[in-house]
C-alpha cells in the first residue's frame, strides 16, 4: 500500500485508467475489423504491486479458471515493459473458430489445430497488446518497439504460476481490462507490467497529458 | 442563454477532460453523475439540454441509461461520448436514440463541432 502511494497518486492512476480505457477501446475496434466479434468492455482499473506478487494476485483474479494460456509481449520505449494477455484454457479453441478455422478429427489434423491455437492466441494477442500499448504510447507522446508475440504458457495450472514467468526486477502497474467475446463464451484479461525506470517518465507524461485539458 | 449540460461518466478524470474541451465563451452549467443509473437520475431531476454519455460504467452502463432516458423523455439530446468504438456499439446506441457520437479523447474541436450540431437541432 505504501509503494501504491509512493508509485503513483491517486489522481495519477485514474488518469492512466482514463488512458487505459481509450487505448483498449482503439484495440477492440482495430480487432473487430479483422475477425467479427463484438467485445464487451469492462471497466479497466489500474493497481500498483510487486512483480513477485503478480501469480498470487492472478491467481485470486482467475478464480474459477483451472488452467490458463498467456501470450507476452515486451515494449520498449521511454514507455517500457510487458503485456500479457491472459485467455482460460480452452478459449484459443474457440477464438479459432471465431476466426473461421475449424479443428480436425485425425492425429495430424489434431496437431494442426494446436498449432492454430496457438497462432491464434498469438495473433488476438499482437493486434490487442500492440493497438492498446501503442495507443497508450501516443497518447503520452512516446513511440514503442515490440517484441513478437509469444505463448508464454499454455493451458497452465492457475494455482501453480511460475513467479519467473514475470520480471521481478519491474514495478507492476497493473493496467488491467476485462474483456468478453460477445456472441461466444470467451473473456480475456490484460495486463501490462511497467519498468521501475518508466516510472518518472509516466508521471511526467501524465501531467503533460491533462495540461491540454486545463 | 445558459445550456445545461449533463455528463455522465464513471471516470472524474474523463468528465473534467470534457469540461475543460467546452467554449470557455459561452455560459454552461454542468451537472455530473458517475454511473448510468445515477445519470438517468439527474436527469429526470434536472432535465438537460444536452446529455454526455460514457457507456462503459459500474452500476448501470450507458447505453441502458439511454433507453431509460429516452424512454422517459423521448426529445432527449444524448451524445454518446466513449472509448468503444466499435461499429456494433456505435449502432447499438444510435437505435437506442443517441444523438451522435463523441470519440474519446475529447478535443476543444469534437465538442464543439457536438455543441454546434446540438444547438443546430435545439433550435
């Protein structure tokens, strides 16, 4: 609680959910223009924890999910850190179908499904990750790289998470959304994790930000 | 003459963003709620000229607020103000009577191009 004050105040953090909110709403919008599902957008909040509390806190966050899959993908740039994008296990599956690519019966037909699971997630993952960290980006006058989008884990226990799946070294300003593929029984969750040495940057960005609307 | 303006938006930050974007010329007066149900609330109290909508709240969310309002006051000038761009929500609140749509971020441009079409149909 004492870092969550020192990180970032209060004021602060709601105009990084304000941001939050129209970045990921840019997201959906760019990935309903690619495969048609409508999202459902859930009010995003913003927490501040330790990176080694991150599992723990997933996992009180993913209750009721046996097993996860998560696509990371890191940025850089004055704004820098990583994104993840967290699906139940078994949601891959059906994104593929929301993307029109049915599953085989055979032994190589099954494996080639994997695969396009696996594709799949990565693909939602990229087109989310990269419109929302971009707009985010942009909105606080910065320009990100990313890396290519990876399936970190898949179909994972959630009550066993890895703590070095996450970089201990970074602050956690948890940026997370809920989302829901409408029409389909899949929800999703984002989350992005910040380097401690974009913290100046970010509160700075942050005052710039709302100086436009004083 | 002094219009009164009803915004409706769960984030503070994203209603005083919005505030700040109104022709600092003209006299408003603002009324804010932080969720659909309260929104639908003040305004059946204060009956507005014109209502800003966010449609992703806690409580009750914007586009059933909407419906509340319009069913309520069927004349009622809602512009939807919203992250959620997609199409199917755009159209979603455009049948539910939405006057039109405002893209978040908010600029001194977008809302007065709004004010300007509000004021075009309020007459």
């Amino acid at each position: 609680m004492e870092q969550e004050q020192t990180l970032l105040s209060e004021e602060e953090r709601d105009i990084l959910q304000e941001i939050m909110n129209i970045a990921f709403g840019q997201a959906t919008a760019d990935l309903t223009e690619i495969i048609n599902v409508h999202v459902v957008l859930n009010v995003p909040y913003i927490k501040v924890l330790k990176a080694i509390d991150m599992p723990g806190y997933l996992k009180n966050e993913l209750a009721g999910h046996e097993a996860i899959s998560m696509v990371e993908q890191h940025f850089w740039g004055e704004f820098k850190g990583s994104a993840y994008l967290i699906f139940p296990a078994g949601a891959g599956k059906e994104l593929v179908t929301i993307m029109g690519e049915g599953g085989g019966e055979n032994e190589f037909e099954s494996f080639m499904s994997d695969v396009m699971e696996k594709e799949t997630l990565m693909e939602v993952g990229n087109i989310l990750i990269g419109a929302c960290v971009g707009k985010v980006a942009e909105l606080l006058g910065d320009r990100v790289t990313y890396s290519p989008p990876r399936v970190a884990i898949e179909n994972y226990a959630t009550d066993s998470l890895p703590a070095e799946i996450f970089d201990l070294q970074a602050s956690a300003i948890v940026l997370r959304t809920v989302f829901n593929f409408n029409e389909r029984d899949v929800s999703g969750f984002l989350f992005l994790l910040t380097k401690y040495d974009s913290i100046s940057w970010l509160k700075k960005s942050l005052v710039t930000f709302m100086e436009k609307y004083e | 003459m002094t219009r009164k303006i009803l915004i409706v938006d769960d984030s503070p930050i994203s209603r005083r963003m919005l505030k700040s974007c109104f022709p600092k010329e003209q006299p408003y007066e603002f009324y804010e709620a932080g969720d659909g149900l309260a929104g639908f609330e003040l305004y059946k109290e204060v009956r507005p000229e014109i209502t800003f909508m966010d449609l992703t709240m806690p409580v009750m969310d914007g586009a059933t607020s909407i419906d509340e309002i319009r069913k309520f006051d069927p004349k009622a000038l809602v512009i939807v103000s919203t992250a959620d761009v997609q199409i199917k929500s755009l159209t979603r609140v455009m049948e539910l009577g939405a006057f039109m749509v405002l893209k978040k971020p908010p600029s001194k441009e977008s809302v007065l191009d709004a004010l300007t079409q509000s004021e075009e149909l309020l007459g």
